[in-house]
C-alpha cells in the first residue's frame, strides 16, 4: 500500500504549499484517517501489554523502565511507518504518538504522584532521561539509514525547497513524549524533599545521642584504626569512606548531603539552587540548637565541644556548597564560590587573618567576608573560631589580666591626685613585688592547663594537622600580646630581677608550641 500510496500523498502535500485553502483540508483528512486506522489496530496490544505489567501494584521503577521502553520503541516504529506515507503533519503525529502513551501514562502518573520514597523518585527520573537519551540515539541511527536509501533510489519524490521538513520530522523527539511524565515525577520529588527538608532538617529535635560528641569521633578513628588496610585505592574505596566518615556527622547534616546528591541530577538548576539553599540555612539553625544543648551540660568542656561541634559540621556544610555552582545567583561584581579542594579540613579556609580581623599584622589577607561567599558559611565560621579562640585566651591569660585591670585602675585613680610613697602601687598589697611574682607563676599553670585542655578538645574534633595549626597561630598571638601587657607593667614599675622571671615574648612562643 505504501509503494501505491506515497506518490500521490507526496504529490497533494506538495500542491498543499501552492494551494493551501483549496487542499489543507484534505491532507488534514488523510492524516485523521490514517492515525484513526492506526489507533484502532493498536489499542487493544496496547492495553493488553499495559495491562501485563501489573502497573496497579508491579514495581513502580520496573513499571517505568518495561512501560516507557515499550512505549519508546512502539512510537518509533508508528514514526518510521507513518514516514513512508507522509512529510508533513508534525502536530498531528505527535498528538497521535501523545494519545498512545496515555493509555500507559493514565495509569503511571497516580503511582508517581503518590510515592512516597524519595530514592524511588530518582530511580524513575533515571531510567526516564536514560530512555530519552537512548531514543535520541537511535532515531539518528535512523535517520542516517533512511538517507542511505535514499540515496539509493527512493520512490518517494524530492521535498521542494519550500517544505523543508522539520527536525520533528527529521527523527522522533522521544524527549517530547516522555518529558511529562518526567515532569510528574520531578514535580513529585520535589514536593516529598521539600516536606524531608520540613521535617527532617528544620524541625529535626536532637537526641542524647546525637549530641554525643566528640565520642563519635573517637568511636569512628577507633574503628577505621581495628580494620585492615585495603589494598586498592581506588574512587570506591574513597566512597566508602566517605560513607563512613557521614556516620559521624550530626543527622540534619547527613539528611542535607543526602538531599543534595540525590536531588542535583533531576530538577532544573534554580529550583535545586533554591532547595539546596533552604535545606543549608535550616541545618545551620538545627547546628545552633543542637550547640546550645550541647553548652547547657555544664561540663567543664561542654563550651569548648559545642564550638567545635558547630566548626566541624560547617566546614562539612562549606564543602557541600563548594560542591555547587551558586554563581548564577550571586549578583555581579560578587565573588565566586571556594573550589572543593580549598574549602574542606585545608588551610585556606583557616589563615588565621581570615577568621580574626584583629591579627591583620600576620600577613595574611582576608579570605573572603560574609557578604561574598555562598551562603555567609565563611562568615559564620570565622564567628565561630573567633569566640572559641577568645574563650581559650580569657581562661588562659586571667591571672595576668587581674592583675593589670586592677593595676590600671588604681593608677588611674591616682592621675588626679598626689603621688607618695604610702600609695605608690608597689605598696599595695594586690600589686606587691612577691604577688606579682606570684600571678606570674599562676599564669604559667593556667596557661599551660587550659591550652592543653584546648588543644586536646581541638585534635579530637578537627583530625588534619593542618586545620589544627591553623588555628593555634592566632591563638598563641593572642596569648602572647595579653601577656606583653603584663611583661610592660612589669619593666615600668617593678625591678630587673623580676622581670627576669617574667617570659620573654620568644621563650612564651616556644613553650605554646610545646603545649600544643
């Protein structure tokens, strides 16, 4: 029938373009009765096909995969078939191939919309874009086949210059006929992350064992040091380890890398952009709650541990962002986001002038302020290592702060009267030679307990040397300009053979370092 029919369905497509008024509606005619005789020969194989796959209880990714695959290559043999009689009609054949699949689609689409599990969701996304690309390659495939015999001799007359056909009529755009049920599936797990973001991450309610830090770390190393070395090295092993180190990472976190790796694949851009950036603002406010917990134990750590909880898991959330292209978002003139091998546990992210505004005579610039990075995480950090630095300095540096605070304020109060020798400052009882003697001696066992108690609690949370010592530079500077303050009250008002006793600001960097 095709040898027969071709030439003359050619010929009035053809006259079509010279004489559309008088001939549309005739085509259009041919293309009714051609696709009227096709639905009725095919429907009942389809329904009886759709209806093998159990597609009320059948596994909802299987069911997607054998559906969407006998759909895809159904279209593209109704596609080549219909070729041979016509040139023309792309709106009417894509609307027939449309009305094929919805006797599958009828019954997909209410599974898809009331799934549940997340993963599921990425499983159909998947095997949809798979069959989308797979048809795309065949149908060019196809199309290089089809010009080869034509190049051999076709019975089918030369499209003129004025019909060009289209590139939907060059090859099946599978894309279009699966792309709503793709949009169903993607409009679905974006609603089921959404309500996980809800749920899981906002409304997350620590437990006593989520806040069991840095036992978790400890429990962790412990482990990995008991398991034998593996012999290979290669991006599995480095999954798996990954894997394991996200045991150790505070669960609203965890949920946030999850949600971020599944969902970046199978939603537009902005709309992850958007997710991703509500999902990472509310797991930092869960981090400040489960903080505060963690300071409430009243433990002679718990403020030390609860700083470093909230540092670990933001240098966990900065390699997530790191992970992700917000530049579109950022307005101009900002700068773009850390690459992934400067932001996580490495010493760009930690030098010192970075975090501490304060020790700018170090050298180092300024990494980036609040305002230019990603979702302020560098801002937030900087806060946090700031307060943890300073906590360590007051503790350490108090007897020789005492002293000083009330030297001053006596000889300030003296500024405005006479000076002699009953109420020189050296003949108060707080600031007597030996009591100065003995606040330098008191500081050095202050100093040296709190540091290493610091130092201890830092290793435990923060693993890499190189973060660590990162963070000890400024805290030593600071120690160090506290206690120079002392050294200067000494070399005004107290004798040589005191300040003998008194650290140089050499021998104190020295004995840090040893602490440390």
């Amino acid at each position: 029938m095709a040898t027969q029919m071709t030439p003359l369905i050619s010929e009035l497509e053809r006259r079509v373009v010279a004489y559309p008024t008088d001939l549309r509606s005739l085509l259009e005619e041919c293309h009714a009765t051609y696709f009227a005789i096709r639905k009725s020969l095919l429907t009942p194989q389809i329904i009886s096909e759709v209806k093998g796959l159990d597609p009320a209880h059948g596994d909802l990714v299987e069911l997607t995969r054998a559906g969407c695959g006998y759909l895809r290559q159904l279209c593209e043999n109704e596609f080549t078939l219909y070729r041979r009689f016509f040139s023309s009609g792309e709106d009417h054949l894509y609307r027939y191939l449309e009305n094929l699949c919805d006797f599958l689609y009828d019954d997909l689409r209410p599974r898809i919309l009331h799934e549940q599990r997340i993963g599921i969701l990425c499983e159909v996304c998947t095997v949809l874009q798979a069959l989308m690309v797979l048809g795309s390659d065949v149908s060019n495939l196809d199309g290089v086949s089809d010009e080869g015999e034509d190049d051999q001799g076709s019975i089918v007359p030369e499209t003129p210059l004025d019909m060009k056909e289209s590139p939907g009529m060059q090859k099946l755009q599978i894309g279009v006929l699966l792309q709503m049920i793709l949009q169903d599936a993607q409009t679905r797990l974006v609603f089921k992350t959404q309500a996980i973001v809800q749920s899981d991450i906002r409304l997350h309610t620590p437990t006593d064992d989520d806040l069991r830090y840095p036992d978790k770390l400890i429990e962790h190393r412990a482990t990995q040091v008991q398991e034998p070395p593996k012999g290979s090295s290669d991006s599995s092993d480095n999954q798996e380890e990954m894997q394991a180190d996200e045991s150790t990472w505070y669960p609203s976190v965890r949920k946030t890398a999850w949600i971020m790796s599944m969902l970046d694949e199978f939603v537009k851009p902005e709309i992850f952009h958007d997710i991703a950036r509500e999902a990472i603002s509310f797991c930092r406010e869960s981090l400040d709650v489960a903080s505060q917990r963690m300071a409430a134990k009243g433990g002679p750590t718990s403020a030390i541990d609860a700083k470093l909880f909230t540092i670990y898991h933001l240098l966990i959330l900065k390699e997530l962002v790191s992970e992700v292209d917000f530049g579109q978002d950022q307005p101009a003139g900002t700068a773009p986001p850390l690459s992934a091998g400067e932001g996580f546990f490495g010493i760009p992210l930690f030098r010192p002038a970075a975090f501490l505004g304060s020790l700018a005579y170090l050298g180092v610039p300024r990494l980036l302020s609040g305002a230019e990075t990603p979702l302020n995480i560098d801002q937030e950090l900087k806060s946090v290592c700031e307060a943890l630095i300073s906590d360590c300095v007051k503790n350490a540096t108090r007897p020789v702060r005492v002293f000083v605070e009330r030297s001053s304020a006596y000889l300030d109060a003296l500024a405005t009267g006479p000076l002699n020798e009953k109420n020189d400052l050296l003949s108060q009882e707080f600031a007597a030679p030996k009591q100065a003697l003995e606040t330098n001696n008191e500081f050095k066992q202050a100093c040296k307990e709190e540091v290493q108690r610091w130092g201890s609690r830092v290793r435990l949370f923060l693993e890499d040397e190189r973060t660590v010592a990162a963070l000890f530079t400024p805290l030593q500077h600071q120690i160090i300009e506290e206690y120079a303050i002392f050294r200067g009250l000494l070399a005004g008002r107290y004798g040589p053979e005191l300040l003998e006793e008194a650290y140089t600001e050499t021998a104190l960097l020295n004995t840090l370092r040893q602490w440390l």
